[in-house]
C-alpha cells in the first residue's frame, strides 16, 4: 500500500511539474518547443506569436476564421474574392459544404502540415475544384478534356483573385502587343501635394538644421539632408529625431529613431510595409526581421541585416533610386534577382537613370515588387509606393493589372509569367508557349448569343471595378 501510495504522489508531483513547466514555457518569448509542424513562407516569420491565430484555445475554426480575415480581409475585398464566404453561405449550397465546407479558410489551408502543402499554402489535393465544378465540360465544351488538377495551372484561374483573369477582361484586353508604344510608370505625388497643402515654398538649408548644439554632427549627414525631399519639403532634424507629444511639446532626441517618426508623414506606406514580409514582424510587436531568418536565397555576408525603413533608404539620403534596385539586391541572392542586371529591364532602368528617356519609365525590381498605387486621401489622389512586396506575388497574375499592363500587352504578359524559366532568368528572352486563356475566352464571346452576353454581367466574370 505504502509502494503504491508513493506512486501515486510521484505521479501527481511529476504532472505538476511538467504543467508548470510547459504552462511557463507558453508565458514566455520562445515557444519554438511548442510548434506541431513547420509553418509556411507566408506565416513563419510570426509563429512564436500564436496568440495571433488561436486567440481562443477553445475556439474552434470560427477563432482561426476571424484571424484569417483579420489579416486577409482586406485583400480578398481588393481583389473581388471569386469564392467569398457569402457564396456558400446560400442554402442552395448546402449539398457542397458537405463535401468542402469552402466557408472557412482553415478547409483549404492547414498550417504545419508541410509534408502536404502546396503553392499559396493550399493543403488540398490539386483537384479540389472537381467538387463544385463536376459539371463545366456543359457550359464549356473547350474544357471538355482538361483534368481538373490543370484549373489552377498559371494562365487559368485562381481561387481568389481573377482580376487580371476574368472572361471580360481577357476580351476586352484581347492579345495586345508585346511592347506598348509608350511604357510610363505612375509618378509619386505625395511630396508635392505636402508642400503644397502646408505652404512651403522654400527648401531648408544647412543654416536650417536643427539639432542639439551638444551633438557633433558631421557635414556628411547634414550634405545629404538638403538634397533630399525632406529639406525640400521643410522636414527637419528634430521632426523625426525628437518627435512632438501629443501637447505639441518637443521631445527628447533620439539617435535611432523608431518606425513612428516614418509613419507621422507615411503612414500609409507604413501600413502596407507592415503587411508584407519586410514589415510584418514589427506589426506584431516582434523584433525587425533580419536576412538569417530569411527561407529565401540571401547574402551570406549580410545575414543580420535588421529589415526596417532605414535597410532600404538610407539614414539621411533616402534616394529613393538606390532603394529600388541596390536595396534589393544588396540581399537578395536568388537566381531572379541576380539575373536583373543582364536583362531588359534593367537596360530601360539605367537610360532612365542617366536621362535618356523618362524619369518614370524605368523598370527597378520595386517598379514590379513594390509597384505604385493611387489611393484617396484628406480628398486627394495620392500615387504611393506599395511597401507590400507580397502584394501581387502570390499569385504573380497580379502584376498584370497594375504593373505588367503599363508596357506590355496582356497576351505577352500571360505568357511571361506562366514561364518559370523566364521568371528564373529575370525575363531576358522570350516565353515559349502559349496560352490559350485570352483565345477560349473570345472564341466564347464570339458563341455567344448577344442576349446572352448583355445578361452575362459580373457572374459570368465581368471585369470587377478597379480600386483606382
């Protein structure tokens, strides 16, 4: 009885002690211990941050569906989700939710499973299309002999985001040609539009700079300052240095200063940093993320570079040149982007770097990566830099609407990015097949019936409004 009795108090004392020990261990930074499986490109960087996803342990997948759409939500509104929730929240569907319960993200995207995940962190056999779509060889004939492991095949369709895929889009478009005759990239405007709406008309000098007397700064820094737009636009040292209280009380200088001294002016290009993988560490509170953690290819020389808005700008330069190309590939280290300087884009870069066509004509690696949007803002159109680099990566038909369309035609563009060689070699060279999407998408207009094309509208794949 006494052997047993000591057994059982072992038993309990042991228990305590590993709860308290993994209770301890889930309280603190590192929970590396903790993770089932590998997580995927998209979240990896933020998996020791689990309450992010499971806010509730006892939630279930509303828990995790919340987190998604936190995320996520806004993209899919962007993009005109092709499969929002609301499409299968209709009874009429009832009979495929059994089948694939489309209505939470989590059915289609399991996280640390990787031994059975797939492109864009899909964990569903490539032929899940089949369960709602058993039927489309009647409604088109041209699709009679395609597996439907070939739906997502690039060129085709994707689950999400069709803009730049749509049936109205790709007839409208048509095939087009390889190179438009005048390929211009959209111009910023931000700096003028400050100026303009705080009155300044005089750039400030080295006369100007404000800075503790205390300090030694030296002329370098102060040299580069007044070329930049920030002395243009009469943004001083202690503007970012020693940034104002809320009582507009000046505060104490800081050598380094911190992300919000960026976001008091660009809060918008902060925000969409912080969603993409630069940035998306520091919107979780977690420290910048540095070229080690990387899974993609990068320098080994620079493997603890610290990714914030000074990695890529300069402390006082900012030139915004070296940002789009030098930035890049001072890092990077894959086949892509090491293939750059030898390809047409960057020939196009550098005549217009050296003034022999349009300041905004040059393709940088940011010209496709970190492409320029127009949003509205205090009643104004605004042109900024996208600081979301995974933005239109995944999947790169993205590009096509607001990077691809700007120099070539939407046929070349299909081609090009369905190419992974050509992808590979940074396109230097031409695609080697053709994709037949833009072809079966007129040949069925052209069957059509006109009654039958007016009632088609966006269901039939219209062209969704631009966010433009």
């Amino acid at each position: 009885m006494r052997s047993k009795k000591t057994m059982w108090i072992a038993w309990i004392v042991l228990s305590a002690s590993l709860t308290s020990y993994y209770a301890y261990g889930l309280a603190g930074k590192d929970k590396s211990a903790y993770l089932p499986g590998q997580t995927t490109a998209g979240h990896y960087q933020i998996e020791l941050s689990c309450d992010v996803c499971h806010s509730d342990p006892f939630g279930g997948k509303e828990v995790l569906q919340k987190a998604c759409v936190e995320c996520h939500g806004v993209e899919l509104k962007q993009v005109n989700d092709s499969h929002p929730k609301a499409k299968f929240t209709d009874p009429r569907n009832a009979d495929r939710i059994a089948v694939l319960d489309a209505r939470y993200c989590v059915t289609c995207h399991v996280e640390h499973v990787q031994d059975r995940t797939r492109a864009m962190g899909v964990t569903l056999p490539d032929d899940f299309c089949v369960y709602c779509h058993r039927g489309i060889a009647k409604d088109r004939p041209s699709h009679k002999a395609l597996a439907f492991d070939t739906c997502a095949a690039a060129g085709c369709h994707n689950y999400h985001d069709n803009k730049a895929l749509y049936e109205e889009f790709l007839v409208k478009h048509g095939e087009g040609a390889k190179l438009t005759l005048k390929p211009v990239m959209l111009a910023r405007n931000f700096a003028g539009q400050y100026r303009q709406l705080n009155r300044i008309d005089q750039p400030l000098t080295l006369q100007d700079a404000k800075y503790p007397a205390t300090l030694n700064i030296g002329k370098t820094i102060l040299a580069e300052w007044e070329q930049t737009a920030h002395a243009r636009s009469a943004v001083n040292c202690v503007d970012c240095h020693a940034q104002k209280s809320a009582d507009n009380k000046a505060g104490i200088w800081q050598d380094k200063p911190a992300l919000s001294a960026c976001q008091q002016c660009h809060e918008l290009e902060s925000e969409t940093y912080q969603s993409g993988k630069h940035g998306m560490r520091l919107a979780q509170n977690l420290p910048p993320m540095q070229t080690s953690l990387a899974r993609q290819v990068m320098k080994k020389a620079l493997q603890d570079r610290r990714q914030d808005c000074m990695a890529c700008h300069g402390s006082h330069a900012f030139d915004t040149r070296k940002a789009a190309v030098e930035a890049c590939l001072g890092c990077h280290d894959d086949e892509h982007s090491k293939a750059y300087k030898a390809s047409p884009h960057y020939q196009v870069w550098q005549q217009s770097v050296t003034g022999q066509s349009a300041s905004n004509a040059g393709v940088s690696c940011s010209s496709c990566h970190l492409p320029r949007i127009t949003v509205k803002q205090q009643g104004q159109k605004r042109t900024l830099v996208q600081h979301n680099q995974n933005h239109n990566l995944r999947p790169n038909e993205k590009m096509i609407r607001d990077v691809c369309l700007a120099c070539h035609g939407l046929g070349f563009a299909i081609d090009s990015l369905t190419d992974p060689e050509l992808i590979a070699n940074n396109f230097n060279g031409l695609p080697r097949e053709k994709i037949p999407s833009i072809a079966m998408a007129i040949k069925r207009e052209k069957d059509q019936p006109a009654s039958k094309r007016k009632r088609s509208g966006q269901e039939a794949g219209e062209e969704p409004e631009r966010n433009d």
